[in-house]
C-alpha cells in the first residue's frame, strides 16, 4: 500500500457512496510532501513519454501540476472555469458539467498557450465521472495538440472516469484507485 493510500485510509472521509472527502490533505489543507511523492510518482511514470507541458484545470488540479510540472521541468497551463476580465478574445472553450459541485461551468484556456503538435499530460486531483477529462480532450483537439497521458491523485473507478479514458485509447496513471466507498473505503487493484 503505497503512503496515499495509507493517508487516505487514515484521514479520508466517506460522505457518502460517490463522495470521498480528502480536503484534511489533499484540497483545502494540502499535506505538501504526500502531494510531492504524488508528483514524483506522476512525473517518474511519463519522465519518457515525450510530453511538452502539464496542463489542469482551477483550482484542484494547481497544486498537484505545479509540483508535477516542477518534476518534470515543464511548463504548467492552468485551464480556468470561468472566463476573467484579463483574458484577451482569444480562448479554447468548452463546457463542462461539475458533478460535485452540481453546476456547469465553461472551461477556457489562452490560445497562446496551447499549441498544436504540443504533447500534453493532464494532471488532476480526481478522476471520477470523466466530464473535465472530456473537457480537456476537446481544448486539445481545438488547438491541434495531443492529450498524451493523464495522471491522477486519486480516481473513484466505480464511475465512468476510466472507462471514459480507455474509449479515447489515453494512457491513465492513477495513484489511489477507489474500488468502492459504501461500507467503507477499498481499492481496486
């Protein structure tokens, strides 16, 4: 059992069948060397597969890019959910349905820093129902770039994520693969 596992056995909280609450170490408190051994982790499974930049989405995947990104030597584009007064005109959009947080939101990124033939390794924090994967997927296909991998903190493989990932023929690095969370928390293997 690798040390996220152990802290999410620890300190993981079940709020119910599809929600796991990992804020003590993961979003709201950041436990900062569990995060940098996941980077590693990360950053040592695509340290040869050519990749060009890291790419996430506000504001979960940041911290979990950064340090990957940092790893890897990279540089990290951050996507954002909501269009800002400071973007220029120039933006790949799409929409996105947020299951967590029951909204839909547009997901942008700058033309500037997305670029065609990039190869890109999506980094985020969780992997459950694949709707940001499918986001990201299309912000790489409007600007001609390729979506080369994904890497994953912790994926819930009871929901579609994975099975979104395998259809689309992307690799899928994932560190704490949630079997199930009724009765309590298990791992796939």
């Amino acid at each position: 059992m690798n040390p996220l596992q152990q802290r999410i056995l620890k300190d993981g909280v079940v709020k119910s069948a599809s929600a796991l609450d990992a804020s003590g170490f993961l979003t709201k408190q950041v436990d900062v060397a569990l995060l940098n051994w996941c980077a590693q982790a990360i950053a040592e499974h695509y340290r040869d597969a050519g990749i060009d930049k890291v790419i996430t989405i506000e504001a979960g995947g940041i911290a979990i890019g950064t340090l990957t990104a940092l790893a890897l030597n990279l540089p990290l584009v951050v996507c954002k959910k909501a269009a800002s007064i400071l973007d220029n005109d120039e933006l790949y959009t799409e929409s996105v349905q947020s299951f967590t947080k029951n909204t839909q939101y547009t997901l942008t990124c700058d033309k500037r820093h997305l670029q065609g033939g990039e190869r890109v390794l999506f980094v985020d924090d969780f992997l459950a129902h694949g709707q940001a994967l499918l986001g990201m997927k299309s912000l790489c296909d409007q600007s001609g770039a390729t979506l080369a991998g994904l890497g994953i903190v912790v994926e819930k493989s009871f929901q579609d994520g994975r099975g979104i990932a395998d259809q689309l023929g992307l690799p899928l690095h994932s560190l704490a693969r949630l079997h199930s969370l009724e009765g309590g928390i298990s791992f796939a293997d």
